[in-house]
C-alpha cells in the first residue's frame, strides 16, 4: 500500500475494524481496565499508529460525549481538535507544525525507544467556535497484551501552573519596570526647581501611572477572557482616533526609547463600532513585539485599510521571523523572549477572535519583513 502523504510523523491509519479489535483486545484485560479507570487525569491507549483505542472516563466526560466509541480510532490531537490536526488529510502528527509538538514527539520516542517519555506540549484547538489552549504533561509508556505492543498515554492539565509562571515573569516584570520609571522620575521631580521642567516631569509621570493600570487591566482581561467572562462593549470609534490613541500611549513606553512608530499616510478614517479598549490592547500588543523585534534607531509602520465590510489594523517591521518560531507563534506558553514568556500573540488572537469577531493573520518573508494584521468584520453606524 502507498504510504500516505505527512511532513512529520508517519501517516498510516489502521482501518475501523483493526481499532475495533484492538479496543475488544485491551477492554479484555479486566485488571487493567479497573486500574486505568480508577486512575485520576486524562488517559488513553493508542496502538502503533497513535490512535486511540481504549479511553477513561475522564477523557470522555472533558470531551463532552456519551460514548468512547466516538474518540476510537481518532489521535490525541484530533481528539483535543488541535488547530494542526486538521491541515493534512492524514491529520495529528502529519501536518509541518507537529514537528514542533511535544505529545506526538513524546509518543514517537516512546515508540522508537521502547521506554516510558515525558514532555510537555501546547495544544491550540477550536472548541465550539472559541479558541482554548492547553498546556500539558504529556506521559507515554509501552505496554505488551498478548504479545501486542501498545501505548499508554497520559495528559495532565498544566495551564493553571504554566498560566501562573507566565504572569509572575511577564506582568510583575513590566510592572516592577514602569514602577521604577515612575520612581525615577519623582526623584527629579522632587529636586527640580525650573516650572516649565516640573511641569513636563509632572506630565510624564501621569503617562507612566496610566500605563501601570493599563497593565493590571490587561491581565484582568486576559484572565476573563480565558473563563469566558469577558464583557465586549460596543460602541461608536473612529480608526484614526483609535490609532493615534495607540502610538501616543506607547510614545512613553521604554520600548520606544530608541526607535520609531510610523503611521501609514493612506491609513483610512472611518467611524465604525467596536470594542474599542479591546481593539486598543490588542494593537498595543501588536506594536510592542514589533518593537521589541527592531534593531534601535529602526521603525515600525502600522495602518488601517478597508475593503468591503471589513477593516484591518496592520502592523510591519523589517524582521523576518524564521519558519520555526512562525509554527509555534499563537501558543500561550511559547516566546521568543525566554521561558514562561509568551501570552502576546497569545492574547492578541483570544480577544481579537473570541471577542471581537475578527480574525489574526501574518506573513513574514525578505521581502515585506513581518506585517501582522487585525481583520474586523465591522458594523458601520446607520
């Protein structure tokens, strides 16, 4: 038979009735099963082609259905309905972004080696129209019935843990930095005595509290968000306005210390209703890692452009991100910027999708650097 197509991991599938065998084959085992039931967590049991043939209840009752017959012969990603599961006919484990996956290179190892394998992984799905990420501990192990090699697999739910070292490295980061810029800059004031000085010291220091709650309410957000309590208001906005409002808050930020914002002259003013707030967070974020991606002395351009009843925010700096970073950008857990970075981008697609009904797209190549765009399917005012 010929192989099936895949950029990764083999592509082979066993038929309905192999997995119907296979299921027969290990629900047999009556001391296993009560164990394996018993157990706390996520489990199932793959067979050589990394699909599902025996689950526990647990993994049953978090995908919501009545029956394991509806996960039997599926993948753990297309299980978990991973955004990548779904990009080649051939499904989890096929696609070039599970080259970066740490549960299918979990399970690969454990079957070239024949021993127990730990990672972790990030998983993006869709579930019912929203998208959810989930961090995980990703445990697999041999095991031998009837002289048949299986593999047990285990998921544990880390996103509260990994959710919590991201906030301690991220947001008391930026905050301990704003606060010392604040510091700082009450320092002088304290000893300056010209009025036109203490006047813009004065200035600059309420720009910098702004910014310190800014930062809170970020984080509030993306914490209600992720609970799906998040509040969308809609109102009556104007690009422009909202664009201005964007570059004049991070004029003040470090992150522009040396560098330039650039705003597009074919931007388009329009009125238009929104969440503006939103709209504003995710374009700050946008602008940040732009930013923080350019060489100093450099500048980022950003714009709006309009085309049927849509809109679209951009943002273009001259770096080229390289292919393997591009895979894992949307990911809570990954960054560029080190361990326990990376809610950015992350946030940037949950509001923009989950919120406000748009959609985060990205090309980056030597010839355009990287330009990130926030499409809205906009309502315009009667």
């Amino acid at each position: 038979m010929e192989e099936e197509k895949t950029y990764f991991a083999p592509a082979n599938r066993s038929t309905a009735n192999d997995i119907v065998q296979e299921n027969k084959q290990v629900g047999s085992q009556e001391f296993f099963t009560k164990i394996f039931n018993a157990m706390t967590g996520i489990w199932a049991v793959m067979d050589k082609n990394r699909q599902i043939v025996y689950a526990n209840d647990e993994l049953i009752s978090l995908m919501g259905i009545k029956s394991s017959d509806l996960i039997l012969g599926k993948r753990p990603g297309e299980v978990l309905s991973c955004l990548h599961s779904m990009e080649e006919p051939s499904g989890c484990g096929t696609s070039r972004a599970c080259a970066y996956c740490g549960a299918v290179n979990t399970i690969l190892e454990s079957q070239r080696t024949g021993m127990r394998s730990v990672s972790e992984t990030n998983i993006s799905s869709m579930v019912d129209g929203k998208h959810k990420s989930w961090d995980l501990n990703v445990i697999c192990s041999p095991i031998t019935f009837n002289g048949d090699i299986f593999y047990v697999l285990i998921l544990q739910d880390i996103s509260g843990e990994k959710r919590r070292l991201a906030l301690e490295r991220i947001f008391f980061h930026d905050l301990l930095n704003s606060i010392g810029g604040l510091s700082g800059l009450l320092t002088i004031l304290k000893n300056e005595t010209d009025p036109d000085e203490i006047h813009e010291l004065i200035n600059l220091s309420e720009e910098i509290s702004r910014n310190i709650t800014d930062e809170i309410m970020s984080q509030r957000e993306i914490h209600a968000a992720e609970s799906g309590e998040l509040k969308v208001s809609i109102e009556l906005t104007n690009s422009i306005e909202i664009l201005d409002t964007i570059i004049r808050k991070l004029s003040f930020h470090e992150v522009v210390s040396d560098k330039y914002i650039i705003k597009s002259e074919d931007s388009v003013n329009l009125d238009f209703e929104t969440d503006k707030i939103l709209l504003q967070r995710v374009m700050i974020n946008l602008l940040k890692n732009a930013l923080e991606a350019t060489e100093p002395l450099g500048n980022v351009i950003t714009g709006i452009r309009n085309y049927e009843n849509k809109i679209v925010f951009w943002v273009q700096n001259h770096h080229v991100i390289s292919k393997d970073i591009q895979m894992q950008l949307f990911q809570r857990s990954f960054s560029t910027k080190g361990t326990g970075r990376g809610l950015g981008t992350y946030s940037i697609r949950l509001l923009t999708e989950n919120f406000l009904g748009g959609k985060v797209s990205f090309i980056s190549n030597e010839t355009e650097g990287t330009v990130f765009s926030i499409e809205l399917n906009i309502k315009f005012p009667a």
